[in-house]
C-alpha cells in the first residue's frame, strides 16, 4: 500500500479515541495520531522495524516526538513514548482503526 494510501485511511478516523476514558490516555495516543499523520509517516510507522521507538535514533521519530509536544501532550516518558508508537504501529499495520474502536 503506498503511503497516500495509508494516510488517506488514516486522516479518515482522526478523532476516535473518544473511547478512552483516561484523558491524559487519550490525548497520548490522539496528539501520536495527528502527528504521524501531519507528518506523513504512517508508512515509516508500519515498516518500522528497530527493536525500540524509545532508544531509535531515526530522526522520523524525533519528528514525531517534537510534533506530539508541538500538539500539547508534554507527559511522555521513555516508556509511555514507546508504548504509544507501538500502538500507533499496530494500528497502521492493521489498518483497521475502525475495528480497533469498536473493540476496545
């Protein structure tokens, strides 16, 4: 799947973290999701393949990082980052947002 593709998918299910009850959870994964798709790096996020977001040295994840701060969410530690991309990589992988809502 080209990476248009990906983030035309993607765009589409913007603001579904409505599920979350937590709100410091859900502004984690919602500000992750807007960044890696003002970004464009849902593809990167799919393929990516390092052993760990938290110690990758891939200057995609300093964007995104930077741009989830940019976005509001200040709180992330190493751990919470890692977590929060896995997700985020489940979900590109998948490309069942959707699926992944009525789920949870």
């Amino acid at each position: 799947m080209s990476n248009n593709s990906i983030i035309e998918v993607m765009a589409l299910s913007w603001e579904r973290f409505d599920f979350i009850i937590d709100e410091n959870e859900r502004n984690m994964y919602d500000t992750a999701f807007r960044a890696i798709t003002e970004l464009q790096l849902w593809e990167f996020i799919q393929k990516f393949s390092e052993d760990s977001f938290m110690h990758s040295t891939a200057p995609e994840i300093a964007q995104i990082y930077d741009k989830i701060q940019e976005l509001g969410y200040r709180g992330h530690s190493g751990c919470s980052f890692g977590l929060t991309m896995r997700t985020m990589q489940y979900i590109a992988k998948k490309l069942v947002f959707m699926n992944f809502v009525k789920h949870a």
